[in-house]
C-alpha cells in the first residue's frame, strides 16, 4: 500500500477518529444489538437490522482508519527550512491575477481537506497546480470552473 500524506494534525484527529469508534460508539453499537435481539424474532426486526448495518458501518471505518494509519506518513513543514516552494503542509496565498482576489490555502491530505476552512486536498486541481512552484511564480491551473491565472505570493511553513 503506498504511504498516506498527512500533516501532524490530521494524523492526531484520525487518531480521535479511531479511538471514538472503538471505545465508544463500538460499546453502544454492541448494546443496542443486544437490546434489538431482545425484541424477538430478527428475521422482522428493523432495529436489530439497523444496528447490525451501523456496526457494519463502524467497523468498515476502523478499518480504514487503522490501514490510513499504519501506512501514514507524517509530514510536519514547521521543522523544514522555507524555501519559498510550495510542498505538502504549506500554506500558500495565491493572487487570481484575473480578479484581483487572494485566496489563502492549507495543502493538506485528503483526510484532512475541508475547503470551508481553507484546507486543500494535495490531490485537487489548484493543490496540484501549486506544489512544487515557488514564491512569485505565475501560474494557470484548470479547475472545473476553466483555466485561471495565479501568482504565488505568499507560502509559509507553518
């Protein structure tokens, strides 16, 4: 299995991820089957059957949680020298030089991406199209809205 990028805090918050299915949403999982089978026959019984899909549901993600984390490879940008180029983990500004507008991304992996808080998955089209570019470099990176023009004007390695 090839190795998952992660930065320090997604690795630390599929940590809290896995350890919430397995010791508490597991045990109440577990109880609630136990109470559904109490209430006779299973072949009719709809809360038997949703909680045996739950479980399902549960143990499914532990399992890719545990794979994610046993092939995790943690890259922390605050003990590396800035170079100016952007890499995983670099918060990168970037100017539309079309519109005008700064927008200000988080590179990160695809278990961490939340474009609400500005965290971008290394495997999006405008991630792709800035790793390995360097402070000041003009760009054009396709998203499925069309093609942009960007400058780089800003990476830290925070």
């Amino acid at each position: 299995m090839n190795k998952v990028p992660m930065t320090v805090v997604g690795a630390e918050m599929l940590r809290k991820e896995l350890d919430y299915l397995k010791f508490d949403k597991r045990p109440k999982i577990a109880e609630a089957i136990g109470i559904a089978r109490e209430l006779g026959d299973l072949k009719e019984n709809a809360e038997y059957h949703a909680a045996r899909e739950e479980q399902g549901l549960c143990e499914a993600r532990v399992r890719d949680i545990e794979g994610k984390l046993s092939n995790v490879q943690i890259i922390d940008v605050t003990k590396m020298e800035n170079t100016g180029r952007v890499i995983f983990g670099t918060t990168v500004t970037i100017l539309n030089l079309d519109t005008e507008e700064e927008s200000t991304y988080r590179i990160v992996g695809e278990d961490e991406a939340n474009i609400k808080e500005n965290l971008l998955s290394v495997s999006s089209p405008i991630a792709r199209g800035l790793v390995g570019k360097s402070l000041d470099d003009e760009i054009s990176i396709t998203t499925p809205g069309g093609t942009s023009d960007f400058e780089i004007i800003k990476v830290e390695y925070i």
